[in-house]
C-alpha cells in the first residue's frame, strides 16, 4: 500500500515539476505573431494587385495559412504556386484562370499630354509609385511599379496604359536550349 | 636573374587548335578612319556614361563625350574630330543583338587632338592622383570583362596588393591582341606596370605569358629587364590559362575563394592592353580612344591586326582585313570559345580584342544535341572544378537552388566542357540561362520585398491621416460642444438679468466702431466717389489727351472730396 501511494506521490509531483517547466516554456519562448503567414507572405509577388480576391498580398497569405487555394496568383504564376507548395507540402495546382493569367512583368505608362492631373490613379497606387499633384501632370516611377493595373481602371480619361517592361542588354537573359531528344532506346520504345 | 618561378597546373583544361600565326604576320596596322564613328555610353560592367554634349557640337579627338556615373562607370572620349550627328540608340556589340543609348560621331578627317596633359613624373604624384587621372582617361579592362581599372585599383584599399599579375597569357585561340601589343609596344606596357606599380607598390609582379608565343616574352624579358620586381614567367599553353582565376592559380598556386575578389588573396590581375592604355593615360595624357583588335578567320584575305578606333564600325574592319563574303559563315566578336555572334554594323567597344570571320570548316554548324551519356569528360575538362553534367540537369529541371548548391556562379563559362563533350549538348548556354533565371529571381524578389515595404508604409500613412482627421473632427466637435454649451449659458443668463448682457456688447462694439444709418449713407456715397474717381483717372491713364475726361476726373475730384469731407465731419461729430 505504501508502494503504490509513493508511486502516485512521485508521478503527481514529476507531473507537477513538468507541467511548471512547460508553462514557464509557454510564456519564456512565445512567439509573437503567425511566422507561417509571413513565411507565405515573402514568396507572394508583392504586386499588391487584389487578382486574388483579397485586398492585398498580406491578407491573401493569411487567407493561404488559413487554408486558402495557393493557386489564385497570376502575377507569381507557377514558379510562385511550385514555391508556396514546397512551403506548405501541399501538391502545386495549376494556376486557376478565373483570377487572370500569367503575364510578363508590366509597368503602368501615363500619356502625359492627356493626363487631366485627377490625382484618382495616385489615390489607387498601392505602393505610391506615382508622382503628380492636383491639376498637375502625372508620372509613373517606373522602378516602383509592380504593374498591378490598379490605376487603369479609376483613370477618367483612359490615359494609363499597361507596357511589358523594355528589354535591354542588361536584362536580357539566354533562352534555355531546347531539351535534348530521347536516348535512341527509348525512341524506339516509343 | 631571381630564383625560378615554380609554375602550378590548373585542374582541367583543353588543348584546341590554336590558329594564331595566320594574324601575326603583318605587326599592328592602321586601318583608314572612318567617316561615322559609334560610341556605346556602356563600354563596360555597370553603369552607363552620361553625355556631356549636344548633337551638333563639334569635338576634337580626345575630347569628353561623356562622364562616369558614379565607381562603376567609366568616361567616354571622342576618337577622332568631328560633329555629334545623333545621341540614340544604335546598334551594339551584343549577343542578343540589340541596341543602346551612343553618341554617334562624324569625322572631319582632320583627327585633330585636344591639348594633352601628360605627366612628365608620375613618380611625384600620389596613388589617389594617378587613380583619377586614369578613372579620368575612361580605362575599364580591355580582357575583356571590362571593369573600370580606377575602381580595380581601389577595390579593397584594406587589402594590401602582394602581387600584380599582368595577364599576357591570351588563351583563346585565333586571338593575337595581346601578343601583338606586347611585341610591339613592350617599353609602353612595361612602363605602364611600373605606373601600376607606383599606385599599388606590390611586393612582386608576374607576367604570365604562354609559351605558344616566344616573340612577346622575348619582347618583354628585355624591356623589363632594368627592374627586377617585374618578372616575365612563361606558362604551358593550356586553354583557359588566361582566365584571370586559372591564371593566379598557375602562378601563385593559390585560389581565389568563391565569390570574392582575387584582392582577398592579395592579388591583383591586370592585362597587358589595359597596361599600354595607363601608359597612354600617364606618359601621353591620351584617353582610351583606340585598342589593338584582331582581325582573323578563314574568310578574311589578310588576317591581321589593327590599332583601330573605339566606335569604329565592324564592317569596315572587316572590309580593311579584305571579307569575302561568300565563305564567310558566322562573324564573332571574340575567340571561337567564348565569343559570340555579332552584327557587322556594330561598333568595336573597349573590351572588343578579336574579330573572328569564320568560314564553315572553322566553326561548323554544331549537330544537334544528343542526351547526355553521363561520360564526365566535361567534368575532367572544367578548369574550376565543377559538374557540368550535373549542373545541366539541374538547368534543365530548371532546378535553381541546386543549382547554386552547386556553384553554378563559379563557372566561367570557357566553354571546355562543351567543347570535349562527345554528345555536343551546348552545356554554356545551359549554365549562361541558368544563370539569367537565377539573377531574374533575384531581382524580383528584390523588388518584391521594396514594394512590400512600400505598401506597409502606405497602410501605415493612410492609418496616420485617417486618424489624424478623427482627431481634428474631435477638436471641431469638441469646440462646437463648447461654444453651443457657452451660448446657451449666456441665452440663460440674459433671460435672468437683461443687463447682464451689457459687459460681452460693451465689448463687441468696442472692437467694431457702429455707424449711425446716416454716417453709414455718407460713407458709401465717399466710397462711390472714390469708385468712380479711379475708374476716371484709369481711363485717363490710358488717353490722356481726352478733354472730356480731363474734366470729368476734376468733377469728380471735387465730389470726392466734398463726400469724404462729409463723412469725417459725421463720424467726429458722433465721437465729440
């Protein structure tokens, strides 16, 4: 009898000293915020575009960690969806069509001589990448947009045109070269 | 004579054939000069020159055309005397074929100079002075990388320069550039290591040179003969010798780590062309305008080499080195190895050294790729010790981490492993793509984070003004609530006491003098007279020879007068 009431008296306080350890882990080592929404919000393409449905990379991330589609990005495209699914250890779905296409990287061009100076498209820049001020022409900086279209559609005289990005020969890249026929063995199999 | 240098092997290697004694035969000549001259801003690795001059400027042969943008740029010097015919885009010495911003310069066929500044004692001056002098003669590395040499020369000003390499090593077959320059301007080069020398005071100086070419380390032995820091060292001819990293390694024995500077070595590797350019800077006061280019292939009918004018259009040196068009198969700017096909109406920029008119025996066609039979040849072949095979099927599965796991950046791209690859997959263009993507990546990602934090801080402005606006609309009700409650006091106070009131009127007429009805009549018939005074005199102003109005201003005058009179006699009256 007096064994068994040891053994107890031993578990309850291992069980006691544990469980102090842990609350005191608890509250020594918290983390502050969700890393997982960070983690998903630094492969997202940061163009800030809502194409997704949520208003803004950020949220989408959140929405993502929350068990959200990775594959509602068509600025990130798949190189984006093969990201977030090696993050997440989910399987990379093609990108779905209903939020847009992938398409190459733009930027926003404002035909100054028609531009009005609304300052509408400078209210709608999420990353105030245009310059201008009341009754005042407006510019694009072109090296802070993220080609987003969000200004095209608030512009009341249409002046905003979305332009692929100007190769030059610094940004000119080798095309890979096309991948080599199959063995012979294998051609023949086939 | 000091104790032999010991020679060290570079792992890897090829042996093609050299094809260099055709373009050697006839020294370095002068082709004509030609009538329209294209001058790239960027003639170099980083950013591009800014124009100092307008279209239509005449400028004299030497002058600034255009100035450095910050360390990583270099100036741009007219070559000849002439007029600016166009700032623009123009064709430029690319593999993708397109063009950049250049100044394009007519010549007036007199190539006559701007007045020079030569340094008669370079050994007077202090490194900092030599430094500008030659950031300031537009000298970036004519190997071919073309680094702005003033900014080499500083690179790492903590790192102390043991050794000075002078790259005469020229690898590459069919190039002769660098063995022409050192036969036949050796005193020039030698002078122009000593000035290297004066600014980085290394502690010995090698010059690798291979030992396919006799005459130029003859040619060097001798003119460096007086100073015996400078040491000419004759290496085995190996492809790629000459590539700066294999070169320190076959002299010094010792490599540059991955990603660093051979400055962290303590060591500093210059070429020889880039040597007769300080020379040029210094002794002659001349900038970079002109470099020694080869001229060579089989479809040329006097391969050579030329003294030719930066800017100089393709197709006239080649028309100098007499092109039959009819055998020529692919023009490249560069030896066969690492050079790449090149538009003849582009010019010859700073780091051009070779023009190779090929015919179809010397650069086939290659056949097309076959799989890869996993052989490692090119492994054996790789001069930096890579796995070529591995690293193109990480490329081909676009497997970009793997492909920095496995130094994709360490590559070169000397093309040996392609060249000894039995199945002629084009492994370069693999890693030269692989690369693109890699850095594309990076950059997106770069921007990706900028417009992140742009669009946090956006968030963060609108929060600041929207609650700044709660809190001036708080302030304004808060007010309003006062001055409400304030009013409604005094309304009650007013229906308790009638004079009460009396203190706040006392106050408000105080501050505002009141009129009588009748003062206020006689102050606006003052105020109309005045009105219709100046209207009068206006329009007189305008004809001062009207009569009419001559006496109509005097009327007026009076009737002003005799108004304003009133009033004031009304308004003293009230106050006496």
């Amino acid at each position: 009898m007096g064994m068994v009431l040891t053994a107890v008296a031993v578990l309850l306080l291992l069980a006691l000293v544990f469980g102090a350890l842990l609350g005191y882990a608890a509250v020594r080592f918290r983390v502050e915020g969700d890393p997982i929404v960070d983690q998903i919000n630094a492969l997202l393409p940061q163009t800030q575009c809502g194409q997704c449905g949520f208003p803004g990379c950020k949220p989408y991330a959140e929405a993502i960690a929350n068990g959200e589609a990775i594959n509602k990005c068509p600025p990130g495209g798949e190189t984006t969806i093969q990201a977030l699914a090696d993050l997440l250890d989910v399987e990379a779905l093609p990108l779905d069509g209903e939020h847009g296409e992938e398409k190459p990287p733009m930027v926003a061009y404002i035909r100054e001589a028609e531009c009005i100076g609304c300052t509408k498209c400078i209210q709608a820049c999420p990353v105030d990448a245009i310059l201008g001020a009341a009754k005042q022409m407006h510019t694009v900086i072109v090296d802070e947009c993220t080609g987003c279209d969000l200004c095209v559609e608030p512009c009341p005289v249409d002046c905003i045109d979305m332009v692929p990005l100007p190769v030059t020969t610094r940004n000119w890249r080798w095309d890979m070269p096309p991948a080599p026929p199959l063995a012979a063995a294998e051609r023949g199999a086939a | 004579m000091t104790a032999q240098i010991r020679i060290h092997d570079i792992p890897g290697g090829i042996h093609p054939p050299e094809n260099k004694a055709q373009s050697t035969t006839r020294g370095v000549e002068q082709p004509p000069l030609p009538a329209r001259l294209i001058l790239p801003l960027l003639q170099h690795i980083g950013v591009p020159a800014e124009p100092v001059v307008k279209v239509g400027d005449h400028v004299l042969k030497g002058q600034l055309l255009a100035t450095a943008q910050g360390r990583f740029s270099c100036a741009l010097h007219a070559p000849t005397s002439g007029t600016i015919a166009e700032i623009g885009p123009a064709p430029y010495p690319h593999v993708s074929g397109l063009h950049e911003p250049a100044i394009v310069l007519d010549s007036d066929g007199e190539d006559r100079w701007v007045e020079l500044e030569p340094i008669a004692d370079y050994r007077a001056l202090d490194h900092v002075t030599l430094v500008e002098k030659l950031a300031a003669a537009g000298i970036s590395g004519m190997g071919g990388a073309g680094f702005p040499t003033a900014t080499k020369l500083l690179s790492r000003p903590d790192h102390r320069i043991e050794t000075l390499i002078i790259n005469g090593a020229e690898c590459e077959p069919y190039i002769t550039a660098d063995d022409m320059t050192m036969r036949h301007y050796p005193a020039q080069v030698v002078t122009g290591i000593e000035i290297l020398m004066h600014v980085l005071t290394p502690e010995q100086v090698l010059i690798g040179i291979e030992d396919n070419k006799p005459e130029a380390i003859a040619a060097m032995r001798e003119a460096a003969q007086h100073n015996p820091t400078i040491r000419v060292v004759p290496i085995p001819t190996k492809y790629p010798s000459g590539g700066e990293k294999q070169l320190i390694q076959i002299l010094t024995g010792r490599e540059v780590p991955s990603g660093g500077l051979p400055a962290d070595i303590g060591v500093l590797c210059q070429n020889t062309g880039t040597a007769l350019a300080v020379h040029d800077a210094v002794m002659l006061g001349r900038p970079l305008i002109s470099r020694v280019v080869t001229l060579t292939g089989g479809a040329l009918e006097r391969p050579t080499n030329v003294q030719a004018l930066i800017g100089t259009p393709i197709s006239e040196l080649l028309a100098f080195a007499g092109l039959q068009r009819e055998r020529l198969h692919r023009l490249v700017l560069g030896g066969p190895m690492m050079g790449f096909t090149v538009d003849p109406q582009a010019p010859i920029i700073k780091t051009s050294n070779c023009l190779l008119a090929a015919t179809e025996q010397e650069l086939p066609t290659p056949p097309p790729a076959l799989p890869c039979i996993r052989c490692g040849l090119c492994a054996e072949a790789c001069p930096a010790q890579l796995l070529p095979q591995q690293l193109h099927w990480f490329a081909l599965g676009k497997d970009y981490p793997q492909l920095q796991r496995y130094n994709l950046f360490d590559c070169i791209e000397c093309g040996a492993c392609a060249y000894v690859c039995p199945s002629s997959i084009p492994l370069v263009q693999y890693f030269r793509a692989g690369k693109g993507e890699i850095r594309a990546i990076e950059q997106q990602h770069t921007k990706a984070e900028q417009s992140r934090v742009r669009y946090e801080q956006r968030l963060e402005r609108l929060q600041r003004e929207a609650e700044q606006r709660e809190r001036d609309r708080q302030a304004r009700a808060e007010k309003a609530a006062r001055a409400k409650a304030a009013r409604e006091a005094r309304e009650a106070q007013e229906q308790q006491t009638g004079a009460a009131t009396e203190p706040d009127l006392a106050r408000v007429k105080a501050r505002i003098p009141t009129l009588s009805p009748e003062q206020k009549q006689l102050k606006i018939a003052a105020a109309t007279a005045r009105m219709a005074l100046q209207k009068a005199q206006k329009q007189l102003n305008a004809n001062p020879d009207n009569s009419d109005l001559q006496a109509q201003v005097v009327q007026l005058e009076q009737a002003h007068a005799e108004a304003q009179q009133a009033f004031e006699q009304a308004t003293s009256q009230e106050d006496t």
